[in-house]
C-alpha cells in the first residue's frame, strides 16, 4: 500500500505495505450450490463459500470474525449429500448453512432455487417478527437494518399474527454509553460472542428461557464478575453489571437490529441523511480504519472501517465515541495576537488578520534568535511538537526548524523521555518500516510485552493478540509491576518487575535456564517469537539496552509501541534533536548533505540539540530565546509545573494549536491549525505503515504545514511545504537512508533504589479513556472508564494497617493524590496509580513519574478509623473519589 491522498501518492520514508496473499490449503473440496460447482478449501462454511461465488444467503447471526453459532436460523437452505452408495440423499430438514462445513460432492440449493429453503426462511423471519417492534421510524438502525432488508426480500408480504407483542421497559442503559432495547433484540447473540471470543469482556449474556429470554446485564453471582470497576457503575442499573468495556462500540456496529444503540447517536439523524468519509483514528499508533459520518459539517458518529490488515472491523470506543474535542466550543478559529500595554507588560491575546499575524511571529522568532543576555551562551528558538501529528505535518515542523531556524532543538516527545531512548529509536526504529506487523502478532508463538500494557495502549494489538491467544497459537508474557486485567485476558504470564528493574529482569530471561525466566528464554528463541516494548520504558534505564540484547541473544524481532498516533511519524522524519528524516543521524556529514541537496540549502546545524525537557530546563532558566510550539499538552510532559515556567519565562512563544490550552494562554501569537476531521493527510501506525485519509468537512482551516509554509515565507525561506502533493513529493525524493546508524545504547541497569519505611516506589500508566483532552466533550464514554484506585500488594497494605477499599495517600513534596486501595498481587513497597485519570494527575500533582520514589500513608480519615489522630478534617468515608 502507498500513501494515498486527493493530491499524490508517496512517501519511501515510510514505504508501502507488502501484499499478504493467503494460500489456499492442499485439501479442497468440490461441490454444488444452486447448480454452480466451486471448489473451496476444506473446512470452509457454505454460506462463506456461497458469498464467494456472489450468492447471497439471508442471516443474522453470522458474523465472519465469530464462531458460528447457528443461532437466528434465518440461514436455512435444502442440502443434499452423497450416501454411502454414491448417491445423494436429500437431508431430513433444512440446515444453517452457517455452522454447516461443504463436503466433497455436496448439493446445496439456496431460497434462489429451493421452494422449501425458501419456505423455512420466511417461516423464520415470520417467527422473529412475532414480537419485534414496528418503530422503523424512530430506530436508530432505520435505513440501513439488515431485518428491514431481509424482512422484504425473504419474508412474507402479510403477517399472520394478531396477538400483543411482548414489550419490555426501553431502553435500559447497559453502560452510560451503550442503551438496549430489549424487545427489538432478535437473539442472534452477535453481542455477547463478541464480548466473550473477540474482546474477552463478558458483561452481557442470555439471560432466562422461552418466551422471556433476553439479552441483559447478569448479576454478580450470575457470572462471576471480578476486575475494575467502572466510574458510571453508580448510575446503572443494580440488578447487573454495567457493560464497562473499551470496546462495546462494536456491538453496536454488528447489532443487525436496533436493539443495541449509542447514546451520543441516539436520535440524531438517519442514514441517508449522512455523507460518509473513510478515515483513519487518531488516538493511538494503531491507525485504525474508521468511517466518519457527518450532516452538514457536523460529524454525527464514526464507525469501524473494514480493514484486514490492521482494525479487521473493530475499534476501541475511544477511536469510535471520542471525537466531540474536534468541534469544542474552545476551537480557535482566528489567529490571535498578544497586546502590550501602555507600560510593555504582555496584555490580552487578540483576533488578528493572518497576515499580521504572520508578522508579528515573523518578527519575534528573528529576534529571538539574537541572544537574550550576551553572557548566555544557549540561545535561538526551539521547536516542541506534540505526538499527535500526520506524517506531514511533522515533515515541516522538522523542516521548519533545520532551514528556518537553524537548530536542531526540536522534539516530538511529549511524554517521559530519555538519551537511551533516543538513541534506541536512531538505532533500531528509524527507517526500518514494515519489520513487524499485525499479521506478525497473530502468527507469533511467543510474545514478551515490556512496558507495555496492550489493552490500554495499543487496543487493536491487544485484540489481535487475544485471538491468536485463543486460537492457542500464541503466549503472551508481560515484564510489568502487575498483571492487569488485559493481561488477564491474554492468558498472559507475568513476570514481576518493580519499575525501574525491567532491565535486571529482561538480562534476567537469557540467564536464567529454569522458572518463567527459563520458560520465557526457550519460547523467545522460536521462530517468529516477538518482544514488544513501550515508550514508558524512557523512563526506565537501561531497559532498551537490555532489550536490544535479550532479542540478540534469542533471535526474537523487536518492535516499538508507542501510545499515541503521531509518534512514530515523528521518529521517521526527524523531528528528534540527533535524527534527520528516513533514520539518518545529525552528526553524520554525509547525511546532512544528502538532506541539505532535497531541501535547497548549502548547510545544516551540525550539533545534536536538545531535547524536550533541556529544552524546558533552558527556557525556564532563561536561556531561551523563542518556542515554536505545536499542539502540546502540559499534563503530558514529565514535569508540567516545569513546562509552565518555561512557558512563563521564555521571550517568545508562537502556538499552532485547535483549541485553548494553557499553551496558547501563555503565547504571544496563536496560530489555528486544522483537526484531522478538517484536513487530509497521513498517519503513522507503529509498524511503519502508512494511513492515508482525506478531508472530511469543507473548512477554511489550515494544517499544520501549510501555516508552517506561511510561517517560513515571512521569516524569508522556501519551506516548500505548502500541499499535501509538495511534501510527499519532498518525502518521494528524499528515500531512506542506508548509510551508518545511530549506535546502539549500551545503558547498564542500575542499583534498585533502597526503600525507607513509609515509601513506596511508583508505577504508572495511562488507562485507555482516562482526563485527556482528546476525550473532552463526551460524557457518556466518560463514564465507562476506569476509576481511579491506588494498587498495593497484601503486604504493603498489611505495613500500613490498609484494607481493600481504604484511602491510601501517595505523596511526594509536590502534592498528595489519595484514592482507593485496591489489594492486588504485585511486588512489595510498590504503589501503582493511573497516570492522568479523574482524581489522579501523577505527573502534575506529585512532579513523579515511573520509578521514583513516594511516601505512602493511610488518608487520614482511615487513621482516625484505627484510633490514630483524631481525623477532624478527613473527608467523609462516602465521599467518591475519581468521579
């Protein structure tokens, strides 16, 4: 596949997807539906090998990523088979042609050429219809219900019952995102197959039998529920557990009736009033193909897109539900200008003309450039980017900073970073496209995750993942500080690492010859074995190292999984202070003129910059001069009181931002720039395989590389970057790079700090829908995210008098989060707390991160429970916490 837009096709950068042919299996099978003899491989469906030859058979049930179930029966057809004797012989009554295998010889005859399979479906759509609602008009699913459809083409044209129908309260809130109705349900169990084959999630099942049955939320001693609880978990309905999964969006897209709806879609419009779009989701490095349905330039709904190579059909409900922060009331829209007053000091930002705007950024990134104070010796303009950018917009702002700026202080790391890492992704990412895939996922025997928690980083390789681990193909071992519930799913093996320790454990693998260490060594050295690692081991060192080792040693591939969408675009064009684009390194001179011939120019600044948070240290330390700033987040960096500062301190800031942030309140000029919806362009998966999607909604708003084009004219330099058509033209000429790489890191792991009484050392990790700001504006997915607890083995909770439930208080000199306690089993004298959920902002409140040390206490209310103070200010037992 190659990038794909209205305008070119590129890039080598990041080069195409190799077609994966299946191969078909020796053993076949011959036989006859409706006169036309196929042949097939062995095991395949009749009603698969029908679709195959285009004959279409009604159902509803049948699903092509589900175990056939054999359950709606409107699949019926008329089979005959060979006897004995060698003659066929009619089978005593119609069949489900979708549990039904094709054998040698076999003669099917569909409804298009048998009066009784004829017969039998529309006796079955009669039978479905008895107590089906007649609200066509006001269903969700009207106009594009495959009931609606098969009602008229396989049933009968009049109805034979008279009777009441049966009713049930409607509708009732499964999740505060998912709405059920049950009397429209047809018991395909499309739903709850998927909840328990695909995403391991079995909050719905049948419930009751006969003319009662129905689908619904069990309750507890029902069917065993155990794990995290969700936020809305208060607002449902008590007799069952509500439908908490990151991926209950899908059953909604399968449902074939409207029995199952969305509450944010509910009512909103009607198919055919929509125009649909393809896209690609833009939360995670997954590149999910989705289907954004919009009416009058207001996106309605996304859906899933059809996609066998990365999502099949299926997204995570972030990717399908999270879309309002697009279309916020806080979108900037105009480019804004920061006022002085009388006496000089910065006023209020105001709306300006793009061409006063452009000025005034002009000007203030030339004289930046110029030294701030003649005794500092570490000036100029930095250039910090968020990792949610399309391949091409993170081409300019590279660009941007090397020819216009002339620095290499640029840095697309938004979250916890680090010198290894960095050299990791020069080394082993850079460049090298394509080496693992999802199809590598499902074929793997053996996968070793390491600072990775799949489902809430990588949803759709985590799915993935869960098939193969179904289908008994693959192991998944974990190197983490708990086994999750994802892992859990996985039927995944954990090996314990306190954080900060996954290097001693992964040198730890080859080793070892016995226990999982053994175990896990053996599995790594089969063929097609894979290690996957995290961006969260940036703040572990000598992890990389030690995994670049472990696959040295095993013969595993490695591959890297960051979180977010943009990152790994960012690697490949160089938007890293030691890297230039296609993997090549700053400090090669053969290198920089290869760029410096593509981009025009005689020379490129020739030092490594520096990184993000050097970046920051300079700015707030004032030797800074200016900061181009795109799309960045405080709440993401590693210390956001640090980036406030900077922000505070620096000259000069110009923002290319959606929405306010505390970015822009901070900026002298905001420049507004497009959201994905708006514009086209391409995204990254971390394979290195590109997504290329079009713009969806007419705006006048501009991406990312046209304003930096804009930007570079007024400072007086041909960016060239001012078409989707010019940059991939650009990428197209640049290629890859196959001279030397960046060295490998070679970081040794460290001591394992010594832990006083009273503290604990800290593990983190973002949950899949936590307060991030791309989930803004959606208050019925909210609350199916996770709440907030603090994890702590039975031994730490035993040290400090803790039980399950009771408010624990982690803290550092910064500030206190107190949540929860959830007893769980993992290492002693740790404490686990989500990264950035409701009640629980690690970074900003405790200025900590992964790895370092925290007082842990039981909250004050709990002493005064056990008679320990007197807990006067302690807030209420009841009072919730993370909602």
């Amino acid at each position: 596949m190659t990038i794909t837009s209205p305008q070119q096709t590129a890039t080598p950068l990041v080069p195409a997807a190799p077609v994966e042919r299946a191969v078909a299996p020796a053993d076949t099978v011959t036989f006859t539906i409706d006169g036309l003899e196929t042949s097939v491989p062995k095991g395949t469906l009749v009603i698969r090998a029908a679709e195959e030859i285009g004959i279409q058979i009604p159902r509803f049930c049948d699903h092509p990523l589900l175990a056939p179930a054999g359950a709606c029966r409107q699949c019926l057809v008329e089979v005959w088979t060979p006897g004995r004797d060698g003659n066929l012989a009619k089978m005593p009554k119609p069949q489900a042609s979708c549990t039904l295998e094709a054998t040698p010889g076999m003669e099917v005859r569909t409804q298009h050429t048998s009066a009784e399979a004829d017969k039998a479906q529309q006796g079955v759509m009669e039978l479905l219809l008895v107590n089906h609602p007649l609200d066509c008009p006001v269903c969700d699913k009207g106009g594009e219900c495959p009931l609606q459809n098969q009602a008229m083409s396989n049933g009968r044209a009049t109805s034979r019952f008279v009777d009441i129908k049966r009713t049930f309260p409607k509708p009732i809130s499964i999740s505060t995102q998912i709405l059920l109705d049950r009397e429209r349900c047809v018991l395909c169990q499309r739903c709850t197959r998927f909840s328990e084959e695909v995403a391991g999630d079995v909050w719905i099942d049948l419930q009751k039998r006969g003319a009662h049955q129905q689908i619904g939320t069990f309750d507890a001693d029902v069917l065993g529920f155990a794990g995290d609880v969700p936020t809305g978990a208060a607002t449902q309905d008590t007799t069952g557990r509500p439908f908490a999964s990151y991926f209950s969006g899908n059953t909604v897209q399968i449902c074939p009736v409207g029995a199952l709806t969305s509450a944010a879609y509910r009512f909103r419009s009607r198919p055919f009033d929509l125009v649909s779009t393809p896209g690609i989701a833009e939360h995670d490095s997954q590149g999910s193909a989705i289907r954004v349905d919009h009416r009058r330039g207001v996106v309605l709904r996304r859906l899933a897109g059809d996609d066998p190579t990365v999502n099949h059909e299926w997204v995570t409900d972030k990717d399908r539900f999270a879309f309002a922060w697009q279309s916020a009331p806080d979108r900037i829209t105009t480019p804004l200008v920061r006022a002085r007053n009388a006496d000089g000091t910065p006023g209020e930002l105001e709306p300006t003309s793009w061409v006063e705007a452009l000025d005034v950024a002009a000007a203030g990134l030339l004289a930046a450039q110029a030294p701030v104070d003649p005794r500092e010796e570490a000036v100029g303009v930095a250039v910090l980017a968020g990792g949610r950018l399309t391949l091409e917009d993170a081409y300019a702002y590279s660009k941007l900073a090397r020819v216009a700026l002339d620095t290499n202080d640029v840095d697309g790391r938004a979250r916890p970073h680090s010198a290894e890492e960095e050299a990791f992704l020069g080394h082993h990412v850079a460049g090298r496209t394509l080496e693992v895939t999802f199809a590598d996922l499902d074929r793997a025997p053996a996968v070793l995750l390491v600072g990775l928690e799949a489902e809430e980083e990588a949803g759709i390789a985590f799915l993935r993942l869960r098939s193969a681990v179904v289908k008994k193909r693959t192991r998944v071992v974990s190197v983490a500080a708990l086994a999750s519930r994802g892992l859990q799913r996985l039927a995944g093996t954990l090996l314990a690492a306190a954080p900060g320790t996954e290097a001693e454990v992964l040198d730890g693998i080859v080793a070892s010859a016995e226990g999982a260490l053994g175990d896990t060594a053996a599995a790594l050295r089969e063929q097609g074995a894979l290690v996957l690692v995290g961006e969260r081991l940036a703040a572990s060192p000598g992890a990389y190292s030690a995994a670049l080792r472990l696959t040295a040693r095993t013969g595993a591939r490695l591959a890297w999984v960051p979180r977010r969408v943009g990152e790994r675009a960012a690697v490949e064009v160089g938007l890293l202070p030691s890297l230039l684009p296609g993997g090549r390194p700053v400090a090669d001179s053969a290198a920089r003129v290869d760029i410096a011939a593509v981009w025009g120019v005689e020379h490129l600044p020739e030092t490594p910059g520096r990184s993000t948070g050097e970046i920051l240290a300079d700015a707030a330390a004032g030797r800074l001069g200016g900061l181009v700033v795109g799309g960045l987040e405080l709440a993401d960096l590693p210390d956001p009181a640090l980036a406030r500062a900077a922000l505070d301190r620096v000259p000069f800031v110009v923002s290319l931002e959606v929405r306010r942030s505390e970015v822009t309140d901070r900026a002298d000029v905001v420049l507004p720039v497009a959201p994905p919806v708006e514009k086209g362009g391409t995204f990254v998966t971390w394979e290195g395989r590109p997504r290329p999607f079009p713009q969806a909604l007419v705006s006048h708003e501009l991406a990312d590389h046209r304003v930096l084009d804009r930007l570079a004219d007024a400072l007086g330099v041909e960016l060239g970057l001012g078409s989707l058509a010019a940059v991939h033209a650009e990428l197209d000429q640049l290629g890859g790079w196959d001279g030397a790489r960046v060295e490998a890191p070679t970081v040794p792991a460290p001591e394992p700090p010594a832990v006083e009484a009273g503290h604990a050392v800290l593990a983190t990790w973002h949950q899949l829908l936590d307060a991030g700001r791309l989930q803004t504006g959606e208050p019925f997915l909210a609350g199916t995210a996770k709440r907030a607890v603090a994890r702590l083995s039975a031994g730490t909770a035993e040290q400090l008098g803790l039980a399950d439930g009771d408010r624990v208080a982690v803290s550092t000199d910064a500030g206190t989060i107190t949540l929860p306690a959830a007893v769980t089993d993992m290492p002693d004298l740790v404490v686990w707390l989500p990264t950035n959920s409701v009640g629980s902002a690690v970074r900003d409140t405790l200025h900590a991160d992964a790895g370092d040390l925290v007082r842990i206490a039981a909250a004050p209310h709990e002493l005064a429970a056990a008679g320990v103070g007197d807990g006067e200010d302690a807030p209420g037992r009841d009072e919730e916490v993370g909602a």
